[in-house]
C-alpha cells in the first residue's frame, strides 16, 4: 500500500547530518532531482566544522587523494574540481620495500590517469595558500549555488516520527543550548568520527554503525623542489614487513608530503614515528632530515565493515557511517551511495522499505559483496607485504623485461589495488589467471629456496660451522 506521506512533495524539507563527501553528494543529488522531478525542496546542511580553517579543525581527516573514476564522475556532472584545490596530479605509484622499488603505471600503456591530491580542510596548521584550497569547501560551496543551505550547527538528537506518522525532530545546538526544527527526510552523513554513531544506534530503529580502526596521518613539510624531485607525481606506498601495517603511503602535495597509516588494528603516534624514521622512509627525505618537534597530525577512524540497517521510514544513512569499499576510494563510495540514496528518495519514496529495495540492498550487492573479494585480496596483499622476499620477488619480475607479459599482469594488479580504479572482484580473477600463476609460482618457490638457504648459511655462521668470508 502507498503511504502518500512518505514521498517527498513541493514544500518537503531534508536536513542532512554532515558536511563531508556523502553529504554534499547528496544535496547535489537531492537537488538534481528535485528539478527532474518539478519539485521544490529544502535542502539544510548541518555541520559545524569550519573547512576554512586550517589543520585538524576543518579537515576530514584523509589522503585526498581522488581516484579517477570519482574524477570522472564528477566532471560528468559538471562539478569541475578547482584548479586551487587541486594539490598535484598523480601518473604513478612507487611501490616500494626496504631493498627495492618500482614504478606502477596505468595499465593502458600511454594512458595518462586523471588521479588529483587535495587537502580535505585549508592545509596543514603552518601552511599560508593563498586561497581556501579545502575540498570539502569547494563542495559545500557548490551546493550553496544549487541552492543548500548550510548551517555550522551540530545535530544532538533526533526523534523519529510516532507510529501514526509525521516528521522527524532534529535537535541542534551548542552546549546546553538545544533548538528543534522538523525534516521529512533526515541524511546521516556524519562519518565515523562522532558520538552520532553510537547516538542513533541506541535509537529502536534497528541502525548498527559499522565496525572501526584507528589510523594515524601525517603532513610534513617539505620543500617544492625536493617533492617535485624526489616524489613528483607518485604516490610511495611501502610494504616494508611491518605486521601491524596494513597500508603505509606518502601522497605528494604542494609543500607538503602527506603521510598515511593504516593498521591491523588501533594504530598510535608511536606507529607514525616509527615508520618515519625506517631507512626506506628517511631515503626519501632531505639529507640530515629530523622528524619536526611539531607537524600536523591525526588519528581518524575508518571503517572496516558495513552498517546494519542505516535507514527507517525518513531516515537514510550513508557514507563512511553506513557502507563504504573496505580500505579504498572512500570519497568515491560516498558519491556512488549518495547518488542511489537521492534516487530512491525522490522515485521510490522515503519509506524503511524504499530505502532498503532502493538503497541498500543495491549497495550491499555493489559494495558488500565486492569487499568480501576485498578482504581476500588484501589478505594476500598483507601477506606479501610482511615477506619481503615475496614483494622483492615481485618487484623483480615487473622490472625484467625477459617477460613483459606477467611483468604487465603483476603491474595491473598492483596499480588497481592501490588506485581502488577497479572492483576488488575484478582484481581477484585477473590474479587467479592461470598464466599468471603459472609464471609467479615457480619464481617464487625459487626466491623462498633461496631464502631459506641464506637462513641457513646465517645459522651455521653464527654457530660457526662454516667460516665467514
Ligand atoms: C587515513 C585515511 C585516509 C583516507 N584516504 C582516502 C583517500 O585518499 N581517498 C578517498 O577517496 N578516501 C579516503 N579515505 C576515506 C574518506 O576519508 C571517507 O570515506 C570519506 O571522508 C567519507 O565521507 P563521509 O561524508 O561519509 O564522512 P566524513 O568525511 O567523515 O564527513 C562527516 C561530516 O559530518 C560532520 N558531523 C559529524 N557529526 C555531526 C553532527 N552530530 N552534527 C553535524 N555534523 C556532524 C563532520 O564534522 C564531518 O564534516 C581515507 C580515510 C582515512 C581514515
């Protein structure tokens, strides 16, 4: 049965909890919509993070580095990434071990990929742009001239409807302060850095935020002329055998490295430390480089699995606080969700079953699914990256050119693993090509013979059985 009240109409107001990625998409979105569908809605954005500011305070706290497919995305619908914001291109990724590196490329040979690095707020805390080059800015500033309203409010509270209907309350203000306005359709795009999570999960709705770990980034300073001759526009990501480290990069920016670690588990500053004073890090500073006494630096969630039921009759959840791709391409995750969310509101309704038929089971299936493969494939990644001999065995082959085949085969793998460009499902049937295995295999059983006769040489040295040379 129809419920009327549960379709937007002319005059229906939206509030959307969060500023970020999914919620601007989602004004963006709603706001498309609207107009297709000759409807007249209220779009309010409630965010009290001032993304003018610099450092911690007006950052979302991420590599910002925006994947190509999003890229595109985006410039098909005509939002054009501001030449301010945009920090460097990237053409490439060095992967690199403690005793070697290679150079990724697209693997479309000649392809030159639309990759950007952005500052999610206005820069590190001692940096001086001359323009607000936050991203997050630039999006909020493009669905202010679409017509959203922005409000630097922090939601508390909501209230959902009584049985018999009506709209939800939303409860705003600061400290003791509560103001109250109505939503027929309430967005929770408020990430996984706040106490809403745990909020609207003791609400009766069903919701269960998605598990998390803490990771730990990083800017550092440095000077143009070394990142344009050190890093230039290649992203550095590290196996360097850390079994805590799941992910390590720098991404190159302007004046500034950004540096990202993602662990097993809760990753701390001490874990940064750490990875900054490795020899494979420190090759890459400036000679005599010191840690600073102080940088820019921050601990952020990410989550690591899927929300249960992110929705109810006017409530849709989205981004990073409901179903996100496990590890990479955040941002794009959030525009895919925010799209499909916006959609079902304004074709299907805003009712707990439109919103599970229109959103998430078609989320699940694109993102749920496609992460279980995910998992798999960073399970073997992490296996590889705690064996060195592995990682330097792989690197061997790309840069051999005995056999360009399985060189450009591991070159694809690798590139699509880092960029996030193609479903992890993807990823995994081309590592399974029997050619590729078939290659890979012998040459790796060779390097861990190898491997442990050198253990072995090492043993009966120290316990001198044989001589050293
Ligand atoms: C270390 C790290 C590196 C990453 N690198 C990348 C990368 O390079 N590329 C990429 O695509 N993704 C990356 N991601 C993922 C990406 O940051 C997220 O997927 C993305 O930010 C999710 O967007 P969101 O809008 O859901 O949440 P967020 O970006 O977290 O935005 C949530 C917003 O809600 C606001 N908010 C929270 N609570 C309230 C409240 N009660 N009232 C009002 N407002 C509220 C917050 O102030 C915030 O502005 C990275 C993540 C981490 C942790």
């Amino acid at each position: 049965m129809r419920n009327s009240d549960l379709f937007l109409k002319n005059g229906s107001k939206i509030a959307i909890i969060g500023g970020g990625p999914a919620g601007t998409f989602f004004a963006h979105f709603a706001s498309r919509y609207a107009k297709e569908s000759g409807i007249d809605v209220s779009i309010k954005i409630f965010d009290r993070k001032n993304f003018c500011m610099k450092g911690p305070q007006g950052c979302n706290m991420c590599a910002g580095v925006i994947s190509e497919n999003l890229f595109n995305k985006l410039e098909e619908e005509k939002i054009h990434i501001a030449k301010y914001c945009v920090q460097r291109k990237i053409e490439a990724y060095n992967f690199v071990t403690p005793d070697d590196c290679v150079t990724l490329h697209h693997p479309v040979p000649g392809h030159i990929p639309k990759i950007v690095t952005v500052f999610r707020g206005n820069g590190p805390l001692s940096s001086s742009y001359e323009y607000n080059v936050s991203f997050d800015d630039f999006l909020l500033d493009h669905v202010q001239n679409q017509g959203a309203e922005v409000l630097p409010e922090i939601i508390k509270e909501l209230k959902l409807p009584p049985k018999q209907g009506g709209p939800v309350k939303v409860i705003y203000g600061e400290g003791a302060s509560r103001t109250e306005c109505e939503a027929d359709l309430v967005v929770g795009a408020f990430g996984v850095n706040t106490g809403m999570m745990e909020r609207l999960g003791k609400m009766s709705f069903g919701y269960k935020p998605p598990k998390t770990v803490r990771t730990c980034q990083c800017e550092i300073m440095l000077s143009n002329d070394h990142i344009e001759r050190i890093f230039g526009n290649r992203v550095f990501v590290f196996a360097l055998g850390n079994k805590d480290i799941k992910f390590a990069s720098i991404t190159p920016k302007a004046g500034y490295v950004t540096v990202n670690l993602v662990g097993r588990t809760d990753l701390t500053r001490n874990n940064l430390i750490a990875f900054l004073n490795h020899q494979a890090v420190r090759n890459l500073m400036p000679k005599e480089w010191e840690i600073p006494e102080s940088f820019c630096t921050c601990i952020s969630k990410i989550p690591i699995s899927y929300a249960k039921h992110p929705f109810a009759d006017r409530v849709v959840i989205l981004g990073d606080a409901s179903i996100s791709r496990t590890y990479k391409s955040g941002i794009e995750a959030a525009f895919n969700m925010a799209k499909l969310s916006a959609y079902t509101a304004f074709k299907h309704g805003i009712s707990d079953r439109a919103f599970m038929n229109g959103y998430f089971k078609p989320a699940k299936r694109l993102l749920a699914r496609d992460n279980v493969y995910g998992i798999f494939m960073l399970k073997i990644n992490d296996y590889i990256s705690s064996k060195r001999w592995i990682a330097n065995t792989q690197i061997k082959m790309i840069k051999s050119e005995k056999d360009l085949k399985t060189a450009n085969q591991i070159n694809e793998i690798l590139w699509n693993m880092l960029t996030g460009n193609v479903p992890y499902k993807e990823i995994f049937y081309k590592a399974m090509n029997p050619h590729l295995i078939s290659r890979v295999l012998p040459v790796t059983c060779v390097a861990w013979v190898r491997q442990k006769l050198e253990l072995v040489n090492v043993w009966l040295r120290e316990h001198r059985y044989i001589k050293n040379a």
